[in-house]
C-alpha cells in the first residue's frame, strides 16, 4: 500500500523479523530480508500517518548484545525518527506474545487504532492475534513475494524457493499452534 493510501492512526506497530540484533562484539544490527518494515514505518511516521511507533521483539541474552526491538530502533533512528517517538517492546519471542506485550504498552499509552506492519505472508495470523486483543487494525503490508515475470522464470530452480518455502512452512505451523 502506498503512502498517500495508508489512513491516520494512533501508532504504529512493527513486528519483528527484519533486523537481528548485533551479536556480543558485533558493531552493528543485520538488515534482513524483512528490513523494509522498518524502512516503511519511517516512511508511514514522516507522512504523519501516526505520531508513535512501537517496534517489537526481544532476544536471547546469550547470543544478542540487544533485543530485536532496539536493533530495530537504532535503523529509525539512522532514518530520522526521532528517539522520543519510538516505543519499544522487547520480552516477546513470538508473534502471540507481540500481540499480548504491544497491547499492553498501548493501553498504558491510550491507544486503539493501530497501523500494523509486518510482511505480507505474515499478515493475516498477525491481524488476528493483534485483533484478539481487542486493537483495531490496519494492515500494512510489506515483503510481497508475488511476483509479476514471464511463466518461463517459474521453471527454472533458484535458491531462494527453498527459503520461501521454508517460511511457508514456518507460517502454516504457527497458525496451527496458534489454535
């Protein structure tokens, strides 16, 4: 969904899953293949389409020098949202505890109407577990994986099918946990 497209809300909430937290000694976050919900969600934040966003996710301690929600911060920072601006909810290691965290820390901020981005495959468990805690919400969509290419492309093997695959598979699980 374009910018101009995307309605105002009261935040704006981004899961996890784009940025991995600096390693112990490492300098630096890594960009992952989810990277531009953060990227949107700058862009969403500097259209004032919400004043606040809350970025989600924690870490395991013995690996991760920070939570996944501060590496995530540290990359809108470097894009220009402003620190104050930026909430973070950093004990969550799944997308239900996203949805049950967020949900508190926006109810201590007074917040309902939520833009929530995640990637596309992802979205529809997201919205419902973001939903199920009574948030109303906005999906905001990003990694679309269809892809517009010539039917002779698709017989050709590549590489990144199997990760495709692999998060489909990932995907299809935690909506069936999720039940």
């Amino acid at each position: 969904m374009a910018v101009h497209e995307v309605p105002q809300a009261e935040a704006i909430v981004v899961l996890g899953g784009g940025v991995s937290p600096a390693g112990h000694g490492d300098l630096y976050p890594n960009l992952e293949s989810g990277a531009d919900r953060v990227w949107h969600a700058a862009r969403l934040f500097h259209a004032s389409k919400a004043p606040l966003v809350l970025l989600t996710g924690g870490s395991d301690p013995e690996h991760s020098a920070t939570s996944e929600a501060e590496a995530m911060q540290r990359f809108m920072v470097d894009l220009g949202v402003p620190e104050q601006a930026i909430l973070l909810e950093q004990q969550s290691r799944n997308t239900t505890q996203n949805a049950e965290h967020s949900a508190e820390i926006l109810a201590e901020q007074g917040i309902n109407r939520i833009l929530l981005i995640t990637s596309a495959y992802h979205m529809p468990r997201a919205k419902g577990l973001f939903q199920a805690q009574g948030l109303e919400v906005i999906p905001v969509a990003t990694d679309q994986e269809v892809l517009s290419r010539p039917l002779w492309r698709d017989l050709l093997p590549e590489t990144s099918a199997l990760d495709s695959s692999s998060r489909a598979i990932k995907e299809i699980v935690g909506r069936l946990v999720g039940r």
